[in-house]
C-alpha cells in the first residue's frame, strides 16, 4: 500500500526554533550547493549509505520507489539506494506523500510543491504566497498542502485554496477520504466533513500536534507534544479519536513526538525524541533493537509505510527501513565514531564488494546492490585497509601498531568465514593489490613512532603470504599492473621490474611526499600529493601540477583513480591547511569541482577511497569517506544528458515561479 506522511513541523516554542536555526546555520549544504551540481549534467550523485545531514519526511509508494525531503533536498531510493534529485534542483522539502497512483507530492517553503515520479522531481509554486508545512493525499487521488493556507489539487489538475477556521499555520494534516478529513493548528484541532473545515473540542493538549494518522474515521490518533531542549521541559502527547470524542491516552515528559502511522488497529508505529515507539492495539512502548543511536536532541521526525509490512524512518541524519524485523539503515551514526573513521572501499569484479574503515563499521554490498552491515569479526575496529578478491573473497589489513605487543596480520574473508592471518612483516599492511586470488601483493610501512624507517613488501601466492623485499623509506600506496610491472609512492617513487624495486625519476626535482598512484592497463598513470601531480604517458613523466592552478586557491592531491575515458578524479584538499577536501575531475587538462549535494561537507579529510568500475561511456566513481558515508558519482558519456520529458509533469505551466 502506499505509504501516508506527514512531516515533523517544528514546534514554535522559543528554544526549539533556535535549535533549529542553529542546525541550518552548521548545515554542510544549502540551496545554491545543491544547485551547484547542475553544472555537471552527466554526473548523477547517489548516496549508497550514510550521507544524509538533514531528512525530516519520507513517503513511500512501493518498496522501490520512496521519497524523502529535508534540508538535503529531495532523495529518491530505487530499491537500493538513494540519488539526490538535482535535475531540476531539489526544494528544501517539509513533508512528502504519495498518492494512489504512486506519484510523490512534497511540499517546502515558499509555497513550492513538487511533482514526484519515475525518479524525477518537477517543482512549481503555487499561485498564492504560502509556508508550507505537509501535504497528504486522498484515496481518490486528491492532494491536500497546508501551512499558513489550505489548498487541494482535483484529479484535474486544478489548485483551490480552502477557507478555515482562523488560527495559527497548520502543523499536521491527514485526509482519509475526501470526506473526512483531520488537520491540526498547534494544539487545536480541525475537522474536514467534504464541505467545511471546522474547529472540534479536543482535551488539553500541551504544545503542538504534529501528526496525525488512523485506520478509520473512528480510529485516529493525533501526536505531539513540547520539543525539549536547553532545559525546557520535554512532553510527550498521544490522544485517540473513537468516533465520538477525543481522549488523552499517554501525557508525560517521554519527549515530543513527531509523526504516528496505523497499518491496522493493533498495529501502528510513532517516532519523536525519544526514539521508535509500537502498539499493539492495547498500549504503546518504545521499541528495541533498532540499528541507530536515537539523539534525545533531534529525535526521529517521519514515518511511512510500504508494501509488503515496510516501514520507512527518517532521522535528521538517517533513513532506515525495517522489513521482517531486519533493519537496513542509511545514515545514522555510531557513537564510537571519530576522528579516523574513513571507509575503505573494495568492489570486486562481480559487483560485489566491502567497505570498512578504523573504528567504522564492516558493510558489504549484496547482489541487490544494498551495502549491509556484516556481522563485525574481531579485531574489525582496527582495519586499515581492505581489498575484494570476488564477490566472497576479501584481504583486510589490521593496525595495532598503538599496542606494545602488536603483531602484523590480516584478515581473510572467504565463503562467508573470516579468518586472522599472521604475515612476515614487521607493521602493519597499509594497502594491498590483487592481481588474482592466488597473487595478491601488500606494503607495510613503518607506523609506529619508534620504528626503522623502512618498507615491507609481501606476496600470496594463494597458500601463504612471503616477505619479498624492504626498501629504506615509507611507503604507503602502490598499484601492480602485474607480477612483473608496478610502482609504489610515498618519500619517493619507485618502480618494479624483474630485477627489483628501483627509485624513479621524476622531472622537477619535486620536494614533499606522494600519497596516490594509478595505472591502467595501457601504462598511462598519475602519482600524486603535496608534492605535485604527474602524469606517465609513452614511457616518461610529465609534471601536471600546475594544472592544479585550476582550482580556486592552494590544492594538493590527496588520492587519485584515473577512469575508463582516459580522465582523473581525485579528492583535493582545497586552500592548503585547513582547507576543505572536494571530489575533482580532470577533463582536458583543466579541474574541476564535483559537487556531491548532502555529503560535500563530509567528504575527504586527507585519506578518502576512491574506486571505479564501468566503461569509457558510463562508469561509476564511488568513494568511501567520514560518517560512515559512501557515495558513488555515475558519470555518462557525451556532452549533456537528453532533457526528461516533462510534459507529464507540469502542474503548474499556467503560474510563473516567483
């Protein structure tokens, strides 16, 4: 069944509508960044997990087609992920619905409203100045927006505006049919007959009602409460509709709540400050074993069911879906999460593939397309890197190089088992390349504070793993083109042949070290870091950094891909010390800056991951950053992407945008 929303306003009282401005002010995102990333037509950003600063309202029309709004914008989830809308650019949304025929409505400020459908979003604004704060849908297909006015959408298409009783700017809304109908305006409540809205006695309901939801006309449920915060007193409100009257069922300091959804009368769900709560048809309690910290501060702000028992969650930083009482969540972090959190990203030729990170969690991406949260083997806090052999085979690095008594081993993943590893080296693997399961090389460079400064290099030859060689200096990234042909960075450059590792020349006589270096299979590579970016072509070296001069301010390198069409992408630690890390694109010899809409903010910081998999016409750049966050830009070859045929789409071709 299509789900029914209806979003978390924000209370009016004085400490809550100061935690909100104080929220947008620290926002990594706003309008014109979201906006920014229609410069790159051909780049389509999806957020594979994590990533998510802001989401208030989420709607569901089947289990591969949801919507959600919020500060980030507007998000679609396909059934395995979730794309930021850019194309047009996504309103700064306060709730979304969907209506019988599986179209999304969402609503935001100024009075936009925007049309959802086949993953693509048309934003209008309607004709008279509004505030918009939810919308709902009828089962005939009426849609109903609300906020400082009321207004419904026919089946044809047409905008009216809807007189009601006076009263302060509409903070829930639900609409069972088109002839009963429930709205509330703070603390009072209105009812909808098929003609009039008209103001009903409710009892005493302290602070605002901000959702409202049932399963009949004499079965409805109304929720909300005062939002706590900075020692105002938290309240927690639930009353119950049985056809006749209005009655208090929950009235406490259990924290405001948000949104409350019925799938039958012993069923229902609600959310707000203090978490998830479920009834039974008897008695409402908090529900346990979900897979997300819950901040007393923020709370949980939407709800929405699905086809097949669904329901859908949407956090200030996460969406969640529980289906069978699995959970799959995106966003929402640990509590264990700090500084050295960066994910680490493996995709294995089959699709397949792991991300994990140092005290970040151990996802793995199933043949749904779905990153997972793997039940975490021990020792999973501290992987430094992580390689995938095929879709059930992986080498993972431990770093505990902090303990007196470390040892240097790995960790390897196959046929569903994890297996500890000692290896001969004396630190820790900082990065491995697989060639085939039975040819895998790695590196260890020196990392503790007292150790030679020197470099294990080891070999798998499939049964055990062998000390090769260990050069003088660190070195810390490599890439074996194969068993006979590879370069390594660090302090320097070096080159593997036959004979040995052997130092490369570099032209410029470059001073700083190198912290990336790829290859393709042609021999075309680039190194780089904070000494410079070069190019190898033909056999030599080419000093490109000045082609950094394309990016605004000072920018270094941090890692580099080169991708299937010959072009680089890399994260760049833009402004020097203390500057911000960005995703760039190097095409023509010029950079540019990839806009990544709701995780811009998040991305880098010095050690990001970045993979790519696909051809030179359609490849996928996914990168593995902070906030357990993974993204994945698809970039589309050609100029710009044929325009979406709209003509579907246009309910508002009559009313100019302001």
């Amino acid at each position: 069944m299509p789900g029914r929303r209806h979003r978390r306003h924000q209370t009016i009282v004085v400490a809550a509508a100061a935690a909100l401005l104080c929220a947008r002010a620290l926002a990594p995102t706003s309008r014109s960044a979201v906006a920014e990333a229609q410069s790159a037509p051909n780049d389509v950003v999806t957020v594979e997990r994590g990533g998510f600063y802001a989401v208030d309202a989420v709607a569901a029309a089947a289990s591969d087609d949801v919507w959600a709004v919020g500060h980030d914008g507007i998000d679609h989830f396909d059934g395995a992920s979730w794309r930021l809308i850019t194309d047009p650019p996504g309103l700064v949304g306060s709730d979304v619905a969907v209506d019988p025929d599986g179209t999304g409505w969402a609503v935001g400020m100024g009075g936009d409203v925007a049309m959802l459908r086949d993953g693509r979003a048309i934003v209008g604004t309607l004709p008279w100045p509004a505030q918009l704060a939810t919308v709902a849908a009828t089962p005939t297909g009426r849609v109903w927006v609300a906020g400082d006015i009321i207004a419904v959408r026919d089946t044809a298409g047409s905008w009216q505006l809807v007189d009601r009783p006076a009263g302060g700017a509409v903070t829930a809304l639900w609409m069972h049919t088109d002839q009963e109908g429930w709205a509330a305006a703070g603390a009072q409540l209105m009812h909808w007959d098929g003609t009039t809205w008209s103001t009903l006695a409710t009892p005493m309901f302290r602070g605002d009602i901000l959702g409202i939801h049932g399963t009949a006309a004499n079965d409805v449920w109304a929720v909300g409460g005062i939002y706590g915060f900075l020692g105002w007193p938290s309240v927690r409100t639930m009353i119950h509709f049985d056809g006749r009257a209005w009655s208090t069922v929950i009235d406490d300091g259990g924290g405001s709540m948000s949104d409350v959804v019925l799938r039958a009368s012993d069923d229902g769900w609600a959310v707000g400050q203090g978490g998830l709560m479920h009834y039974d048809g008897t008695a409402w309690s908090w529900s346990a074993g979900t897979p997300f910290n819950v901040s007393a501060r923020s709370g949980l702000h939407g709800l929405s069911l699905a086809d097949g028992g669904r329901l859908w969650i949407a956090g200030p930083g996460m969406l969640a879906e529980r289906f069978r009482d699995t959970w799959d969540r995106w966003g929402g972090l640990r509590t264990t999460v700090v500084g050295g959190d960066e994910l680490h990203l493996a995709l294995a030729p089959g699709g397949g593939g792991w991300a994990a990170g140092r005290e970040g969690p151990v996802v793995r991406r199933g043949p749904d397309g779905r990153w997972r949260a793997e039940a975490e083997p021990k020792d999973a806090d501290l992987f430094q890197a992580i390689a995938a052999v095929s879709d059930d085979e992986c080498w993972a690095a431990i770093d505990d190089s902090y303990k007196p008594a470390s040892r240097s081993r790995v960790m390897h993943f196959r046929r569903g088992t994890w297996t500890t590893v000692d290896i001969p080296a004396t630190e820790p693997i900082e990065e491995f390349a697989v060639l085939a399961a039975d040819d895998v090389w790695a590196i260890a460079p020196p990392r503790r504070r007292d150790a030679a400064r020197q470099t294990d290099f080891l070999h798998f030859d499939g049964t055990t793993w062998q000390h090769v060689a260990t050069i003088p200096g660190a070195f810390y990234f490599f890439d074996m083109l194969s068993d006979q042909d590879g370069w390594a960075v660090g302090d320097a450059v070096l080159r593997f042949d036959p004979t040995g590792w052997h130092s490369a020349h570099l032209p410029g006589a470059p001073t700083g070290s190198f912290s990336s270096v790829d290859f393709d299979a042609g021999g075309h590579g680039w190194i780089a870091g904070s000494a410079g970016a070069f190019e190898f072509v033909g056999g030599q070296w080419f000093n490109r950094t000045t082609s950094l001069e394309s990016l605004r301010d000072r920018t270094a390198l941090w890692s580099l891909r080169l991708a299937p069409d010959g072009s680089v992408w890399g994260d760049a630690s833009i402004g020097g010390a203390g500057g911000t890390s960005k995703l760039v694109h190097r095409v023509s010899g010029t950079w540019h800056v990839v806009p990544l809409g709701p995780i811009d903010g998040i991305f880098g910081n010095g050690n990001s991951n970045i993979v790519i998999t696909g051809t030179a016409d359609r490849y996928d750049v996914w990168i593995g950053t902070h906030l357990e966050t993974i993204a994945r830009v698809t970039h589309m070859g050609g100029t710009v992407r044929a325009p979406a045929d709209r003509l579907a789409f246009l309910p508002f071709a009559a009313v100019p945008r302001r």
